[in-house]
C-alpha cells in the first residue's frame, strides 16, 4: 500500500474513532442527566404534567438512547467489514466472476450491497418496533403489516433507486470528467420531482389518506390559512393510529402540490384551538422560507458532495486506503458510489451541531410566527401534550441538546411561547 493509501486509512481510522467516542459519550451524559432528574418534574411543568409521565419520558428515553449505542456500535463493525476487512472488496470480485465486467455488474454490486446491508438491519428494525416501543404502549402495528412495509419499502426503493443508479453509473462512464456536474443535475431534478410525487403516489402506499371530515376543523384551519395568505391542494387526515401512538401534524408536497396532513391521533389529542396553533407552526416554516432555505441548501452541499466524489473516484489512494482494489478490467463507478456513501458520514458527522442550530432556529421562528397568528398559550398547551403523549423528556442533556436535537428543548420553547 503506497503512501496516500495509508494516509487515508490513517484519516478513515481516526475520524472513525473520534466520531464513535463522542457519540459514546454525548450518549452517556444523556442517560446520566435525564435519570438524575427522573423523580422530580422541572418547576415550570410541575402543576400539567403529572409525575409519571415524566417518568415515562425519562425511561423511554434512556431506553432509546441505550439502543442507540447499540445500534452505532452495530454500523461501525458493519462499516469496518465492508471497508478494512474487505467485505465489500469480495463482493465485488465475486460478481465480477459470475457477471463480467460491465453495468449489469455494478448495479448487481449496488443491489446486493444495499440488500446485504439490510437484512442485516432487520433484527434492530424489529426490536426497534416490537420491544422498544412495545414496552411503552405506542406500537400499534402487527409482524404482517411491519413485513409488508418492508417488502413495499423495498420494492419501491428498486423501482426508483435502480433506473437513477444506472443513469449515474451511466453518466460516469460517458460524460467524461465533468460527468458529476450532470449527475449532481438528475439528483437535483429527481429531489425536486420527489417533493412533488411523494404525496399523491408513494405515501398513499403505505397509509389511508381520507379528506378532513369535521366541518368545525375544517372551517377554522381554512380561515387560518387564508389569514396567513396560504393555500394548499387538500385536507387530509392520516390512520398513524395503526402504526404508532405518536402524533404529529404536517404539510407536505411543493408548489401547487402542498396539502395538510394530521394525523388521527393529533385531532383526537388536541382541542380546536391547539389545533390552530400546531398548524400555524407548520404554515410559519413555508411563510417564512424555512423549506425553501433547505432545499437551496439541499442544493448546495450535494453540489459539494458531487464534486468531491468526482474528485475520489479517480484517485486510486481513496479505494485501496478503504480495503478495496480497483479492478483495471472494468469500471469502478459503483465502488466509488458505495465507498463514498459509506465513508461521507464521517467527514459530516461533526457539522451535526450547525444543522441541529439552523432547525432549533427555524422552530423558534415558526414558533413566534404561530404566536403571532394565533396565541402562544395555545401553542404551548398543545406542546406540552405532545410532550407528555410522545414521552419526550423535559429534561435533557444541555450539551446533547445542542449536538443533536433539530427541536428546541421544552423549557426553552415553552418559555418564549408563554413570555409576554
């Protein structure tokens, strides 16, 4: 191995550790925090939330965390496998002598690497769903229904992932060294397409999506919108119920194409007016450009992230420096895909904070825009249910919070929401 391979490999290796210790010990001061402050509710919460539910959260949190180091731990030997102890170098060999060289291989590569890889996931995936948020009473979906999304998931990620993985595999062989530039374009329009698709034809899929039938409901969100100058193509209501016992309300789609979600489980939780106040929140991230912003920005890291895999995926230190020998026979288009795939989220894992700070903003500003449309009380209220029905803890770890969280804690936002 020359010496950029080993340079690399130096590089991969420390960003692996460092990035698994700090995850290892933001978790740690998670779990430690919020079981200190399991038995007592924080002042301002003390008179809504009873005290077991606040225990609740904390349980439920801890638990998840917990399986969450669980899970990290999982991906990083997955992750070591598939790169230094050259996992999926004998993969691609293997294929290359039942296939030969060219496209039907690569994407035969990609298609067992992404297949590999998730089977491998389904033991986490199921306890996940049958034990973790079993025990907490908010699963409400059976072993066939969770198969089924499987299997449909699955499906529909062949359909869509296959076609646009050969157009770029396509385009690195043809386009010639500018061939990033054209595929970061496809991956652009193919984004763009899905905001628009994604709510007519892929997520009626998997949930029953009916038109809102409470006038009542009906009349008030219509004047709210109209108040905040918005429109949208449908009021829809969700069965989440026959998943999960969480709740939420969104908007979804782009353009002509937005429509109002809730979800059953929020319109039995909140009265009329909390309702309003929810979905102003949600009205305030489009007015105020919030999705925007984060398409624009969408836009520009994945032109970066092109560009630096148009620069890799010809420098030979990126493949052997990751256990992999490039095959002078063939292409090595979908190694370069996977390799990079795997290994970008060690370079972007500590830019964490500055995305979770950017959000945090952005529910702070949707937050003062529903206030100003409705009233802060109400806001808070319906927050303060959803806090208590979804166990979110009150009290989490500051610095975790701010690593980690795209969701002002509790007793932040409820503070700017109640100020005068």
């Amino acid at each position: 191995m020359d010496t950029a391979s080993l340079a690399f490999t130096a590089l991969f290796c420390a960003l692996l550790v460092l990035g698994l210790l700090t995850r290892f010990a933001l978790a740690s001061r998670q779990i430690r925090h919020v079981a200190r402050h399991r038995d007592q509710v924080p002042a301002p919460f003390d008179a809504t939330i009873p005290l077991d539910a606040h225990r609740k959260a904390a349980d439920y949190t801890i638990a998840k965390t917990r399986f969450g180091l669980l899970s990290t731990a999982f991906e990083t030997a997955l992750l070591i496998g598939w790169t230094l102890l050259g996992g999926l170098n004998a993969l691609n060999l293997g294929l290359l002598d039942w296939l030969g060289p060219g496209l039907w291989q690569q994407l035969a590569l990609i298609t067992a690497f992404a297949l590999i890889g998730g089977l491998l996931g389904l033991p986490f995936s199921w306890y996940a769903t049958f034990r973790l948020e079993e025990r907490f009473g908010f699963n409400k979906m059976g072993l066939g229904l969770w198969v089924a999304d499987g299997l449909k998931g699955a499906l529909i990620g062949a359909a869509i992932g296959l076609p646009l993985a050969a157009l770029v595999l396509w385009l690195m062989g043809a386009a010639g060294s500018t061939w990033w530039l054209w595929a970061w374009g496809v991956w652009m329009v193919f984004n763009l397409l899905a905001l628009v698709l994604y709510p007519t034809l892929i997520a009626p899929l998997f949930n029953r999506f009916e038109p809102l039938a409470d006038d009542a409901v009906k009349a008030r969100v219509n004047a709210l919108m109209a108040r905040c100058g918005f429109s949208a193509q449908g009021l829809f209501v969700m069965d989440g119920s026959k998943r999960s016992a969480h709740a939420n309300a969104y908007f979804t789609g782009f353009g002509a194409a937005k429509r109002v979600v809730f979800f059953d489980t929020l319109l039995k939780q909140l009265n009329p007016d909390e309702i309003d106040a929810v979905l102003a929140h949600e009205l305030g991230h489009y007015r105020l450009r919030h999705i925007t912003q984060r398409v624009l920005l969408l836009f520009a890291l994945s032109f970066v992230g092109f560009a630096a895999l148009g620069w890799a995926a010809s420098q030979a230190w990126f493949f052997t420096g990751l256990g992999v020998e490039p095959d002078l026979r063939a292409p090595n288009d979908a190694l370069a895909l996977i390799l990079f795939l795997l290994v970008v989220p060690l370079f972007t894992y500590f830019l964490s904070p500055l995305a979770a700070q950017l959000s945090r903003r952005h529910e702070f500003e949707a937050d003062a825009f529903a206030k100003d449309k409705t009233r802060g009380v109400d806001l808070a209220s319906a927050l303060l249910k959803l806090y208590q029905d979804n166990a979110s803890t009150l009290t989490p770890d500051p610095l975790y919070a701010r690593f980690y969280y795209s969701h002002p804690p509790a007793s932040e936002r409820l503070a700017r929401l109640t100020a005068a």
